[in-house]
C-alpha cells in the first residue's frame, strides 16, 4: 500500500504514489501569510495528494533540483513555484532525473520502455484537458476518456478540482471546447465534464473482458502537459491494490481501493487517461504513480469502478461524497488554529469557504488575528466574491450562517457545503474590533469541487 499526504503542495516522495495533474501558480487575493504553505516532509512511503492544485511558490529552489529524494508534480503555465526544494517538474521534465525510464537501461538502471507518441488508434477517445485556477493564479493539464458522443468526458476529480476555466482538446482532431463540469466525488477521484456544442464526437471503446496479473497494456495520456498524447506500454502487475492519504489538518484519511497496478512508465499529466488493454480498449483510468525510482509503478481505477460512480454523476444521484454541478461559493479565506496533541504547535487551515480546505500543519499565527470570538477567522477576501460585496475584511470573524452557529473554518465549510449557488443566507460575523454585523449574501458558484 502506498501512502499520500492529501494536501496542496505539490510533493511528491522516494518510492510514493504520486497524483498525476500538473499544476504551477500561487495563491491569488490573498495576504501572503494566509496563502503561505508548509513544506512537504520528504520520507519513504509518503507522498503527494489527489488534488492536483496549485503548487506553493516561495519554498522552491533551483530548477531540476528533482531526484531521488522528492519531486514536483508538474510544469503547468503558470508562474513557476515549487516546494520542498523542487521548481515544476517531477524528473521528467529536462533537469530531473526521477522519472526518466529510457529504453535499455538509464543511468538509474532502468530498464523499463519509456513513453513514446500515441498512435491514431490509441488516441481515438481521449482528450487533452487544461484548466485554469482562477482563485488560485495557477494553471493545470490533465487528461480525460470520451463517453459520448455529445461531449460526456470521464476524467479524475484532481484533475479539474479547484479549477474555474476547463478546455479540451480532441487529440486526434484538434478541436478545443470548453468544458463544465457535470459532478465530482473527490472520494472516488472521479469526475464527469460536459462539452459545451460537441456533437460527433469518437467515444473511447470501453473493455468488457476482466483484466489479469501479467496483461499487456498501454497508458495513453497528457505526459507532462506537453499537449500531446503520449502511449507507455507496461505490464499488469497486481490487482485490487491500495493507494491511502494520510490525514492532515481538517482532512480525513482517504483510500481507494481495488486499484489496477501496471510498471508502465507513467507520469505527470497522465490522470484521467486511458489504460488500454491489449485489444485497444479501456480498462482502467490513469490515476497515480511512483516517484523517485527508475522503474515506475502506475495505478489505475479500474474502468467499471469509474463509470460506475459516472453514472450517478451523470443521473444526477446526490450521495454524501459527490457534488453535482459546482459548490455554492462565499469567497473567503480562513484560519482555523488547534493545539497539536504532539508538538504543542498550532495547525492552520486555509479554507475557501465552498466546502473544500487545505491543511496545514506545523505552522500558526500567520493570519494576524487574535480574535477570542468562536468562529471562522477570515483570513482574506478574494474579489467581486459575496463576502467582498457583504464587506468581510481579514481578520473579523463568522459566527453564523443562517441558523447554524460557525465554530471554526470547518464548520463554516460544512455550512456553505449544505447550499447551492444562488441560495441567499443570512451571515453574521464580528470585525476586529469587536462590533457585530449581519447581512444577507447570495452564494456564487465556486470553483470546481
């Protein structure tokens, strides 16, 4: 079982699995202490999250710095960040050695096949996805699996997670449409899109065969986010394997399970592509894979498992992990500090106010409020939001919405979680000096969940 860190730096570590979304950029609107991230602890056996989101500018140091000890997932077209040491690029990209399999053996002595140009057939049914995260100045590049005709695309929930601009291209025509997002269950990493006029479009041919240890199969994706379908032939090496996220901050530990694990050489930018097995049909979705050895280890949902939780997305069937359509958005950032029952140091949630939070641990007072009111500490605004038009400042506090009493930045999340873009709440909060206020906002439609 491999075991990932769900949070938003992009990090990956020795021996880990690694999500696969590229993304680069910095956290936009906000007061740099609420947008600052701790670093990634580089040990064997942890690594990086599902989310694909934006990388932590700041902590980064030369380019190519990647290897052996940690790599970053991506070179999106953002603002170059990184973290733990590491600038975009997880060793594949020129300067990094990580994840850099040639045919023969490397440098590293491996000896696996590396990736070469998708043929016609091999990308008929996949799609080039590229996103952009307004709130967060960042850009990410993924890849996604044809349903239909009209333009359902299948693709993972860290792919388009956060994002506020989807496009996709058709590889094999190269035509662009823009995207929206159908529904998401980010416990499943499973996402559905919506093209906007597709019509005629090549769905990808799903197998109906079970797949087995020792199978042929090929990783067609987005590699690198280079905008070019790129096919890595590998080998079916376990069946019903585990990739975990290990709890931090507000985030609970995740699992998915009954994984397709493949040695095929595939890397960054690869999630929501085909695995294809050895008639040329969809077997699984390219989720996750190894970093920092030679010799990289894939992961795969299997394709029955994804359309499966698709189909619920696509029927329009509420469940207590999925989102359908967008989140009801507020527009804020939030600190959320605790003691830490190890280190007596406080843990910090930067929080966007739509149900969604990221973590961080290890660090506190970076928001400059020492507000006693019990609440969700405003840690920043972002613009044109409801909470800038209700006149939310840093540093005052929410203390309810509508009947629900706000607690802390997870309250609130859960609170806005249980809305719908357009609903209108009403939302009281004290400001730094202590006077009470209460206004009616109308939630937006939030980033992609």
């Amino acid at each position: 079982m491999s075991t990932i860190p769900r949070r938003r730096l992009a990090a990956a570590v020795t021996a880990a699995a690694a999500a696969l979304a590229l993304t680069v950029g910095t956290a936009a609107e906000l007061p740099a202490a609420a947008a600052a991230h701790t670093s990634t602890v580089a040990t064997t056996q942890s690594a990086i999250p599902f989310t694909g989101q934006a990388t932590d500018p700041g902590q980064g140091t030369d380019p190519g710095q990647s290897g052996g000890q940690s790599s970053g997932l991506g070179q999106g077209k953002g603002t170059q960040g990184g973290t733990n040491g590491v600038t975009p690029g997880n060793g594949t990209a020129p300067g990094g050695n990580a994840q850099s399999p040639n045919t023969g053996q490397d440098s590293n002595g491996s000896t696996q096949q590396e990736a070469s140009p998708a043929s016609a057939e091999e990308s008929t049914g996949v799609i080039l996805i590229d996103t952009e995260l307004g709130y967060e100045n960042a850009e990410a590049a993924g890849t996604g699996i044809v349903l239909s005709k009209d333009g359902l695309v299948l693709t993972n929930n860290h792919v388009i997670a956060d994002s506020t601009k989807i496009s996709v291209t058709v590889a094999t025509t190269g035509k662009t449409y823009e995207a929206s997002v159908v529904g998401s269950d980010s416990t499943k990493d499973v996402a559905v899109l919506q093209l906007k006029d597709a019509s005629n479009l090549q769905p990808a041919t799903v197998d109906d065969d079970s797949v087995t240890v020792g199978d042929d199969v090929t990783a067609v994706g987005n590699s690198e986010g280079q905008g070019q379908l790129q096919a890595a032939d590998g080998t079916v090496t376990d069946l019903g394997a585990s990739v975990t996220t290990t709890a931090q901050g507000s985030e609970d530990s995740e699992t998915l399970n009954n994984m397709i694990q493949v040695q095929a050489d595939i890397v960054s930018g690869d999630s929501g592509g085909a695995l294809l097995g050895d008639e040329g049909e969809v077997v699984g979705m390219n989720t996750a894979a190894s970093s920092g050895s030679a010799t990289v280890t894939g992961f795969a949902i299997p394709i029955e498992s994804a359309l499966t939780t698709a189909e619920s997305i696509i029927d329009g069937q509420q469940t207590s992990t999925n989102t359908i359509g967008y989140p009801a958005f507020l527009g804020i950032g939030v600190q959320q500090d605790s003691q830490s029952t190890q280190s007596g140091q406080g843990s910090q949630s930067i929080q966007p106010g739509d149900g969604n939070s990221n973590s961080q641990s290890g660090q506190s007072g970076q928001s400059g409020s020492t507000s006693q009111t019990a609440g969700a500490v405003v840690a920043g605004v972002y613009e044109d939001t409801p909470a800038a038009e209700a006149g939310l400042t840093a540093g005052d506090t929410i203390t309810q919405i509508g009947s629900t009493q706000i607690t802390d930045g997870t309250a609130l999340s859960s609170a806005i979680a249980e809305h719908k873009p357009g609903d209108t709440v009403s939302m009281s909060w004290t400001d730094a000096d202590g006077q009470s206020h209460t206004a009616e906002v109308t939630l937006t439609e939030g980033p992609a969940a």
